[in-house]
C-alpha cells in the first residue's frame, strides 16, 4: 500500500516557457489548500541530484503569475542520465520525506521521469511547459500561446520595412521538429508562405509560390520558417537560392530566436497553468502516477506519461488547408 501523500516537491526542466511561474504558483497553492506540504526544487534534475530544495508556501509564490521564466531555475542535467545519478535523486528525497514529484516541462523532462518512475516507484505527474506545443494528450502546453502572440507582433513589425521596402523577409521561428508556432504564427500575421518540418514545400514549389505572388500585385511578402523545416539546409540557404531566382525581391533574413520563450505570459496561458496544477496536485492525492496533465476539448485530463513520451502531437490538416487558400 502507497504511504499517503503529505509532501509534494515542484520543479521545472528544460527549456523555459511563459506561464512556467503560474503552474509553480498553482501546484504550490493547492498544496496549501489540502494542507500538505510543498517543496522547490532549483534547477531541475540537476538541483535533485544536488538536494537544492526549498520550503515553499501559499506566500512564497506571491506576484510570480504575471513573471516570465521560472523563479525554479531550469537546466539540463547529465548526471541523471545515468543510474547512480537517479538513485542520488531518489535519495534526497527520500532523506526530505518527500512523497511526489510534479514535473514542468516538455518530453524530454517526462522521459526522465517516467524512467525515474519506473526505477524506484515513486509517483512523478508532468505538466506539459514547452513554447512549441508539441506534446501528445493535450490541445495546449504552457506557454505555446504567449510564444505565438509573440511571433505575431514581431512579424507585423518587420511586414512595416517589408512594404516600405518591397522585400521579402524569412523569418525563422522555433521548431525544431514541430510546426505549430509557425503554422499557426504565419496564419495570424498573414503570412505568404509557411516552411514547416511536416510538410516538405520543396525550393522549386516555393519559387513557384511567390513567382505567383509576384505576378498578383504583392510588392513584399513575408514567409514564415519553423528551424526544422527540411526545404533547406537553414533559413539563409533558403534565402539565397530565392533571390537568385527572384532578383525583383530584396531578401532579408530574421531569426527571432529566444525573443520567443520569453516575457509576461497571456492569460490564456496564466488560466492553463493554474487547471493544470490543481489537477497535477489532486491526481496524486487520488494515489494516481506516471501521468501527465493535459487539455482536451477544454477539460483537464490524465494521459500515461509513456504516451506523452513516445507519441507525437501532429499538426492539424485543417489548418494546413486554411494557409493554403489564404497565401493566394
């Protein structure tokens, strides 16, 4: 029989993303409310391996929902990659009397907690943190819709020097394996081209589009890239191989780069994090483990932390038909 749950530890790994703060808020305060208690782990993993913990309380995460970041500190930890590095983990908390582990993050952050789980039973739940929206058995993942209305701003600032210009601009969002901020992006901003990693548009195709373009009247365009699109080597070979063929356009290049992860989070992703962090801390006050919080349709649901892992959130169809008949 599993020792009941009176403390629970929160941390957050890997990659940061807005609204990180407003589910350490959320899992620390509910906490609070069932009376048991909560501690900080700093920098992920890492700081598990290390035992740098802290006490935390309804007071202690008092004006973070509105904050950027992570108050936890995040960061990539080797060390628990290997068995001995686990086991020192499982240790500290052991010694904490601690009793659970939330985990915020992305799949790589759930990978290491369910091997964690799996090695020494100890109840990890994950809450999906990540800009790129890219984890399976949820609609949304903490921080995806700041990052977007981010990318938008950013790109209605450079279509202003695009028009007074005539240019055409590449700009190069994050992605890595996963288009949904630049689909998504792109169509919000009005984009003429959207380069993502599932959909191989090919340099002849996207010649082709904006060669149409052209001839319609547009004297500027914007094409939006995911930085795992597969239609170049990089954003900048793409970018030479078009004005070599397009001398009408002047090319520019924008990496928007971390600008993307940062900032006050919207309050889309401030309500998320604050559902999913009740959710998190009342799944393991009902014995349940090696789950992940998620949203579905609006409810809050639990998905095998494995599923999360190992299977991939794919880009809707549906909307990959919407950017095709707005780029005309």
């Amino acid at each position: 029989m599993r020792k009941r749950i009176t403390r629970v530890a929160v941390m957050t790994s890997g990659g940061d993303s807005p609204g990180m703060n407003a589910a350490i808020r959320s899992v620390v305060r509910s906490c609070a409310y069932y009376k048991i208690d909560c501690v900080g782990i700093y920098r992920g993993y890492q700081g598990l391996i290390e035992a740098d913990f802290i006490s935390m309380n309804a007071r202690s995460v008092h004006n973070i929902i509105n904050k950027g970041g992570t108050i936890l500190k995040s960061a990539r930890s080797k060390d628990f990659m290997e068995k001995e590095g686990r086991e020192k983990a499982y240790n500290n908390l052991i010694a904490s009397d601690i009793h659970a582990l939330v985990v915020i993050g992305g799949d790589g952050s759930f990978t290491g907690g369910m091997v964690f789980n799996k090695e020494f039973n100890f109840p990890v739940i994950g809450i999906p943190g990540t800009i790129d929206n890219d984890i399976f058995g949820t609609d949304y993942t903490i921080g995806y819709d700041t990052a977007l209305n981010t990318v938008v701003d950013v790109i209605d600032k450079i279509r202003d020097t695009a028009s007074s210009h005539n240019r055409l601009f590449f700009v190069e969002v994050m992605g890595r394996d996963s288009g949904f901020i630049a689909l998504h992006a792109g169509i919000g901003a009005g984009a003429e081209e959207i380069l993502i990693p599932e959909e191989d548009l090919g340099l002849d195709r996207l010649l082709d589009s904006l060669q149409k373009s052209r001839r319609s009247g547009k004297s500027s365009s914007i094409v939006v890239v995911a930085e795992g699109d597969k239609t170049g080597k990089n954003v900048f070979e793409i970018a030479q191989f078009i004005e070599k063929n397009l001398p009408e356009y002047e090319v520019r290049v924008s990496i928007m780069g971390h600008m993307q992860r940062g900032g006050s989070p919207s309050c889309f992703d401030r309500v998320l994090a604050s559902r999913m962090g009740v959710k998190a801390v009342e799944l393991l006050l009902d014995g349940k483990t090696n789950l992940m919080v998620g949203s579905v349709n609006n409810e809050m649901v639990a998905v095998d932390l494995e599923l999360a892992v190992k299977e991939h959130h794919a880009i809707n169809k549906e909307i990959l038909r919407i950017s095709d008949i707005m780029s005309v």
